[in-house]
C-alpha cells in the first residue's frame, strides 16, 4: 500500500521500476482491488479486458512465465501528466535480450494509467503485440 505523501506519478514510477523483476505480486500490490487492466489491441487469443487485483496478478504471472526466455534488464518510462491529475501517460522503453542473444532498446508499449486514493485503478495497455508475438514464435523456434 502506498503512503498518503506518495502522488500518482511517484506511484506510476515505482510501478514502472519494479517490471524487470516481473513479479507479479509485487505489481499486483500497487493496484486498486477492482483495477481494470485493459489491453485494446491484445495479442490473438488474449482478453481486452481484466477486472480485479487478483485476475490481472494472475494473468501477469502467467504471461511472464511465458517469456521466461525473454531477459528484462531495465525499463525506462517517460512518464507524462495530464491535465487531470490522477492520469498519466507513460511510454515504456525496455532493454531486453532476445532469445536469439540479440540484446537492445525497443519501445514496448504506451500506458494510460489511473491512480485514486493511492492505487492504480486503470491500467490500459497499447502494447506492440505483434513484436510480442515474434518473440514468442522465436522462443518456440
């Protein structure tokens, strides 16, 4: 749980930093219990749409398990107020290893993120699930 002095943004930063460990608990931990994690322009197959702190820590887990061959080293959010301050915007870039050995920068998606009384209340997600996709397809390779 987040403390009274804490704002949005610092929030939203803390949330951010602690995604290269991928752990899923810890993430949970920052989320309001009836979050919506939504995701526009999902992966095939995959929901658009997660309601609660426990589902979406448990989709997490289970879809970073699935990128175990997927080496996170460090993500860097530039993150942007809104005129309504309890939004924010934050474009994600992430350093990775592929699979393959291939190591680099890529920008892995763009978030609009809603925080009340502390907690992230909106997660929605545009990830570059095609560039997600090919790097499973690699894994299975």
């Amino acid at each position: 749980m987040s403390t009274s002095l804490e704002t949005p943004r610092d929030l939203v930063e803390r949330l951010f930093l602690g995604l290269p460990s991928r752990d899923a608990d810890r993430f949970a931990a920052l989320l309001a219990p009836d979050v919506a994690f939504e995701i526009p322009f999902p992966i095939p197959g995959e929901p658009t749409r997660i309601e609660g702190r426990e589902q979406v820590r448990a989709y997490l887990a289970a879809r970073w398990s699935g990128m175990s061959g997927v080496q996170v080293h460090d993500i860097r959010p530039a993150i942007h107020q809104t005129v309504d301050p309890e939004v924010l915007v934050v474009e994600n870039d992430v350093e990775v290893t592929r699979p393959n050995g291939e190591r680099g920068w890529f920008r892995s998606s763009v978030n609009v993120i809603r925080v009340q009384n502390g907690l992230v209340t909106l997660f929605r997600d545009y990830m570059d699930a095609g560039r997600i996709m090919a790097m499973r397809q690699s894994m299975r390779d």
